[in-house]
C-alpha cells in the first residue's frame, strides 16, 4: 500500500488520479475501504470526455453563490477546517449535478431544448388549425427532436398520436403523445435513422388497436431535409 503524508485531500486526489491504494490522515482508501466503489465510480466519470465539456454559466454562477452563503458556523472549532470540508463537498455535489447534466444531454437529450435545427409543421386538412415546430438535432446516439406543438386537440379517448420520419425506404415510428389536459409540455422524440434518408416528419392519429402501422391519418407535416 502507498502511503500519503500530509493533507487528506492529497490522499483521495491521488487516489482518484491514480487509482493506487493511498493512508493519509484519517483518509484511508483501499480494496477492503467501504467508500472504494463510489470512488471508482467517480474515477469512471472523470475518465469520459463529457465530464470536461464546459457546464452551464448559470450552473457555475449558482455554485458560487451556494458557497459565498455558506454559514460562517461551518468553521467550528479547528477553524477553517470544518468550512473547507464543507465547501468540498458542495463542490463535489456541485460537479456530480453537472457530470449527470452532460450524461443526460448527452444520451437522451433534455425537455424543451431547443438546440439544433428549426422546423416548422403545418397542419392538415384533419388538424387546419394545428402548426407545430421541430427542434432535430443530431447527436451520436441518434437524432433527438424537440416537438412544441400548437392548436392540435387532446387525442380522443382510444387514440394517441404517433411521430413518423418517412423515407424511400418506408416509415420509422419515433414517438408517440397525445397533448392531454391542455398541458403545454414540449414532446421529445427520438429517431435511430438518418434524418438524411428520413427526410420528412409527420405525425399521424391512431387507434389503440394493437396493430404497429400508419393508420394514413396524418395531423402534421413537415420535411427535415437539408
């Protein structure tokens, strides 16, 4: 086992650098320590490049905030000790919000992101009043779109709506909603296809019937392409 003399933090940085087994103070990280897997699960996270992306600005203006208000009682009887653990922690609580922030942007995308490309959807001769705008923006998982849709009415009773992307080579379901209760809420889809051979987007009304096809009552069209 190594051994790490002066400050604990030492000991648990070059322990997250290096992963070697490391006693410093009262700072014990080893195979039989109970904190070893959330360790490792944090060294995992500073391994991915998404950990390194840049947060949010008002993310990190909130943190510095939390920390200028923190209670001047939290120095205790050591002094700044007990204040500076306390602000390591906020921080690390701080830095897991931001690590799951650039996890969950990254793979799914989040509500009411409007980054990428603008679309506009019109509504058709069973929906006239209805109009709808589609953020797409293409990640390395796949295409997420952001659809806020305006003046469709709720999906009856026995109907939702389902989201297509359409190609030469057919129709791939990317999602489905119904725009109940008068909710303004965006509707996230996800498409495993090239928007590039999928160029048009159109949402049709279907029945609960079980059967997985178009049922050709299209609400809102739109094309993606280019």
């Amino acid at each position: 086992m190594a051994n790490a003399d002066g400050d604990p933090l030492d000991g648990l940085a070059r322990y997250l650098v290096t992963g070697d087994d490391v006693e410093a103070g009262a700072v014990s990280v080893s195979a039989r320590s109970p904190d070893r897997a959330q360790l490792d699960r944090v060294r995992g996270l500073l391994a991915d490049d998404a950990m390194w992306t840049a947060p949010p600005p008002e993310l990190i203006d909130q943190t510095v905030v939390r920390i200028d208000q923190a209670p001047a009682s939290w120095a205790g009887p050591r002094g700044g000790v007990h204040r500076r653990w306390a602000l390591v922690g906020g921080l690390a609580a701080a830095s897991a919000l931001v690590v799951a922030l650039l996890v969950t942007r990254g793979m799914t995308g989040t509500a009411g992101d409007t980054r990428g490309r603008e679309v506009a959807m019109s509504g058709t001769e069973l929906a006239p009043e209805a109009s709808a705008t589609a953020h797409v923006n293409e990640t390395p998982s796949g295409v997420s779109i952001i659809l806020r849709v305006e003046g469709l009415d709720p999906a009856p009773d026995g109907f939702y709506y389902q989201a297509w992307l359409k190609g030469t080579a057919g129709l791939v379901a990317i999602g489905t909603f119904h725009v109940r209760d008068g909710e303004d809420v965006p509707v996230e889809l996800w498409s495993g296809v090239a928007v590039a051979s999928y160029p048009d987007l159109t949402v049709t009304l279907e029945p609960e019937d079980g059967d997985p096809a178009s049922s050709g009552q299209r609400v809102l069209t739109g094309s993606i392409s280019g």
